[in-house]
C-alpha cells in the first residue's frame, strides 16, 4: 500500500551519482527564466531540473521512513511521495489551470500502471525467463486501484448519464467522493499496517534490498528540506511556462499534463522500479507502480479539492471521457496481467504498447 517497500537503500551509487549531475538544471533554468530564454527552453530546463529532486525527496523520506514505526512511515510516504505532484498542481490550480492539474492527474496513474510496471516487466524479462511476484498483494493493489479509478470517474458518468443533474451540484458530489476516497485510503493503511500485515510480508529479495538507511538522520532532513524547496521554485517556473512552452512548441495543455508532466515526476520511481526488476525483483517494481497510483487517486486528489478551494479554484472530478477510458483501460489491463503473479517480457511490451496508444490519443485529441 506504499512504496515504503522501495527503499533505495540497496541501488548502486552511481545512480546517486547520476541523478546529482542533473541538478545543474536547477541553477540553469533559473538563469533560462532570468534571461527571458524562449518559454520551451525555460519549460524544458524546468522539467529538467525537478528530476534529481524527485529522486532525493523520495530518497530522503525512505531514509527517514526505515527509521519510523510503520504508521509514521506511511504518513511520511504519503505526504513527501507525491509531493512534487501536489506542488506543481498547487500553482496550476492557483493560475486556473484546471485541465492540467486532470490531465497530470490521469497521467501519473496510468503512466504509473502502464509505463512504470510495464518497463519494469519488459527490462526484468529479457534478463530472466519468468518472474514472480506475490499475487495476493497484487490483487490487494488491484482492487484499491479499481475502486479508486471508479470513484474518480463516477463523477463524470453521473453528469453525461444524467441530465437531471445540475453542474453546480458538481463541487459537492467532487466533495463527497473524495471524502470516501480518502476513506478508503486510510483503512487500505490500516489493513497493510495492522489487521493483515502477513499478506505484504517482505521476501528474502525485498529484505535484502531494503537493508538499512544508507544517509544520517540529519542528512535526510536537510535533503528533505532543501529538495522539497528546490522543487517548489521549479515548480512555479514549469506552471507558469506551460501556456507559452505549449504554443511555442505545439503542444496541447491535455498532453503536457498527462505525458510530460507525469514522466518529468515520476522519472526517479521508473528508475527504482527498473533496477529492482533487474534484480529479479519485479515484486518491488510492481508495488512501486500501483502505490504510487493509489496514493495520486485516493490521497492526492482529495487534497487538490481542499487546495482548489483555498485558491479559489474548484477542482471537480469532471474529467473528458477520453480520460475516464485511459484510467479504466489502464486499471483492467494490470488488473488482468497481476492475477497469476508470474510475468515475462511480451507482458511488459503489451503494457507499454496500450501506453503508446493511450498516449498517441492525448497528443491527437489537443
């Protein structure tokens, strides 16, 4: 239920390494904006520069999460692990751009689903014939992902199927869903943490790859504290660029939330998920991907309908059909590949392949 599991305490150093050389984009596409560079410089540099910080924001509250009791350690992988999300979809909702923060939204589930576990899968199968994972809590995250998508989604059926249906009703009924949602999210922890803890008892491979935490306590707060500022003025920098990086480059707001957005935050998790599936730990990678879809659809989006009311933006769950599709489509192909709990390389490409098309429809439909 989070990605707590994913701890990087075992992945190679050089991955630190590498993801440390990316943050001279932080500096970089400060000065782009400062020099009144062209906007898709500016968004490119941006985009760039929240990579590395995602990687170590997510680093330092695994540091700190090995370190808390198991309930502290969710609360801290459900406010910190999806925070760059929440940031950039801050000032989006406070620019009023609505169809972003969906968009993004959309994205980040069925990239997660879709993208993440299906790389993970393709990269895991062409190193080994067949990999196993355990299937009970697969199915666990299946069902939580189900409900979660189709409470997103109601919304959106009501207001097409109804016509008795007022839109001004639609803040409220966004309201309630959400309030059930994040419901569900809560005893989802309560049912990981407490009441059935066996069914996500950790395998020998997921022990040795969680270990201990590599970074101080001390380390890890101040990371902590630094990435999350990094990623806030880089956040505001990608938000505002987004209209005329959009128009500069031909690209619609639909797709830059639902692909670029949501590739540029997740970067850092697609990485970990590949590496554990390298290791013949596709188990990891799998619970990567579908926390990190459950935590977007029951644990954020409750949080952007409080955000959006705060700024003075109301954020509804009226999302366009087309995006209701992906993440159903999405949720019932994963839903569907996790129920035997083996799976070899052709799954990974069918996954990715759904993605190609999903994703081809978004830059088609803008």
């Amino acid at each position: 239920m989070t990605e707590l599991s994913a701890a990087p305490a075992a992945e190679p150093r050089g991955l630190d390494r590498f993801f440390a050389a990316l943050l001279v984009f932080v500096p970089l596409s400060i000065a782009c904006r400062l020099a009144a560079m062209p906007p898709g410089v500016v968004f490119g540099s941006a985009a760039l520069a929240l990579v590395p910080l995602a990687r170590f924001l997510g680093r330092a509250t695994s540091d700190l999460a090995l370190r808390a009791n198991p309930t502290v350690a969710g609360l801290l992988a459900a406010t910190f692990g999806n925070l760059i999300e929440l940031v950039i979809a801050g000032f989006a909702l406070k620019q009023g751009l609505v169809d972003v923060v969906k968009a993004s939204i959309v994205g980040s589930i069925v990239g997660n689903i879709l993208l993440l576990i299906g790389l993970s899968m393709f990269a895991g199968g062409l190193r080994y014939r067949d990999q196993s994972f355990n299937r009970e809590s697969a199915g666990v995250s299946s069902t939580m992902l189900i409900i979660a998508v189709t409470g997103l989604s109601m919304p959106t059926v009501f207001l097409k199927a109804s016509p008795q249906l007022d839109p001004r009703d639609l803040p409220v009924l966004s309201a309630i869903v959400c309030s059930v949602l994040a419901a569900t999210y809560i005893c989802g922890l309560v049912f990981a943490f407490k009441t059935h803890r066996h069914l996500f008892d950790i395998t020998d491979e997921m022990r040795e790859a969680r270990e201990q935490p590599q970074w101080s306590e001390r380390k890890a707060m101040v990371v902590l504290a630094l990435a999350t500022i990094g990623a806030a003025v880089e956040a505001e920098t990608l938000v505002a660029m987004i209209e005329p990086a959009g128009k500069a480059l031909g690209l619609s707001q639909l797709f830059i939330g639902v692909v670029i957005i949501a590739i540029v935050t997740n970067i850092a998790e697609k990485t970990t998920a590949i590496l554990y599936a390298l290791r013949d730990n596709v188990n990891l990678a799998i619970e990567i991907g579908t926390s990190s879809a459950i935590q977007i659809a029951l644990f954020v989006v409750p949080i952007l309908v409080v955000v959006g009311a705060a700024v003075g933006t109301p954020f509804t769950l009226d999302f366009s059909l087309l995006e209701v599709a992906a993440m159903m489509f999405a949720v019932m192909i994963v839903n569907y590949l996790s129920a035997d709990g083996r799976c070899n390389w052709l799954e990974g490409v069918q996954l990715l392949a759904v993605y190609a098309v999903l994703a081809a429809g978004f830059f088609m439909a803008g």
